[in-house]
C-alpha cells in the first residue's frame, strides 16, 4: 500500500525503517554480545574488540553493553568462558606423558580455531578462570607424579610460558618461512648472506606439524627432568632425616 492509498483510506503510512536503525536493547541478550564479540576477535586481534564497533556491528548503543557487563575486561572474560568451554580435554589414563602430549595438541586445535585464545588468557594482569580451569589439570597431573610446591610452580612456569609461546609461533611462522622474508638480508656479511638463503630454501620446505611434535617431546622430557630431580630432593632429604 502507498503513502497516498493509506491517507485515502484514513490511515498513518507505515514509516520505512531507517538504514542503520539501533535494534532495541531488550532484543539483546548476553549470549548475542558473546557470540559477536568472538566473531570480531576471530577476524582480527584483541584490539580489535571495543564496545564501540561492537555496538555498530549489533545496532545498539555503546551503553547498552553495560546492563550485561561492568566493562570491557568482563566482557572478555565472558568471551574466554566461551571459547575455552569448546577446549576437548584428553582423557586422563595411566600416563601422564601422553596427557600432556595429548593436551598439547588440543590446544593447538583450540588456537587453530580461535586465534585469539591465547590472547585473552591474561586480560590486564588478570588470569581468566575459564584458562585456569584448561591448565590446572597438567599441574594436577604433575602433582600426582611427585612434584610440589616450588618445584611444581616452577615446573608449571615453564611449562605454561614456553609452550603456549612455542604453539603461537609455529602457527604465524608461515610468512617468515618464506624467502621474502629476508628483505634486509643485504645488510649481513656475505658469509651469513649465503647461509640465511640456504637456511630459508629450506624453511618453507618444514612441516609445522613436525616442529610441533618434536617440541612437544621436548617438553615432555623437561618435565620428566624436573620430576626425576624432586625425586632424588626427597630421597635425600629423607634420608639426612
């Protein structure tokens, strides 16, 4: 019906909804906050979520987040809540070995998914619990196993810091693997010139996959190491006693 039919027949023409119109905020929900949020992390990086282009994005107003969430931080952390509740931990068995090698590969299939992961497991010097509920586990593990106190957090330290660096790494090492890379490769002295071309004809021929496993028995073997060490810590010290 047109605007001229409507005011013959005695009736208000229904006005066109305007382009960009905010959607009223009792058509928002926490859940579609959360969802949206992931979806832009997903396609750039932790700076690229503010409340602002998230509003955009859901047709609201900026200060519509705030009947859900104090601030941003609890923002995401609600979006780390979602993202680490869709981490497949592995089945705990009789070796811890293949727990953490297994745990390992989750993660990378976590972080192949969201990308973002690993950025929001500290938000602001603050650990997220949904993280810490992914992580706890290896040091439950490595507790059952002998380590404690300053050598478990010792143990997790290292474990927890080098390793999700590591998984990080390898997934953005694409790029770097690539004879383009050595741009500036000039500036070195001809000996180191022929042996960083040599070294790159080779990069982009490695598989990521194999770099990982082989990190990851590393880090199996470090632990080991630590685990054999508190061993021999206690046998001494009961004996002294």
């Amino acid at each position: 019906m047109t605007a001229i039919e409507a005011r013959s027949e005695g009736r208000a023409p229904k006005q066109p909804r305007q382009q960009g119109e905010r959607r009223k905020r009792n058509h928002l929900s926490r859940e579609m906050i959360v969802t949206e949020a992931v979806a832009m992390l997903t396609e750039g990086t932790l700076d690229a979520l503010t409340l602002r282009g998230l509003a955009k994005r859901l047709e609201v107003g900026p200060m519509s987040f705030y009947t859900y969430f104090s601030s941003r931080d609890a923002l995401l952390n609600a979006v780390a809540d979602h993202v680490y509740a869709l981490f497949e931990p592995p089945e705990i068995g009789d070796s811890w070995q293949a727990y953490v090698r297994d745990w390992l590969w989750a993660t990378v299939r976590l972080f192949q998914r969201f990308p973002v992961a690993a950025h929001i497991i500290n938000i602001e010097g603050r650990i997220c619990s949904a993280w810490l509920k992914t992580w706890l586990p290896i040091a439950g593990q490595l507790q059952k196993n002998g380590l404690d106190g300053e050598a478990l957090a010792f143990a997790m330290d290292w474990f927890g810091t080098s390793a999700m660096a590591f998984i990080q790494a390898q997934m953005n090492v694409g790029g770097s693997r690539q004879p383009s890379a050595l741009t500036f490769v000039s500036e070195l002295d001809s000996d180191n010139q022929r042996l960083a071309v040599e070294l790159w004809s080779k990069f982009r021929t490695l598989e990521t996959p194999r770099v990982l496993e082989f990190g990851f028995e590393q880090y199996v073997l470090g632990l080991e190491t630590l685990l054999r060490e508190a061993s021999q810590t206690a046998s001494v010290t009961a004996t002294a006693s």
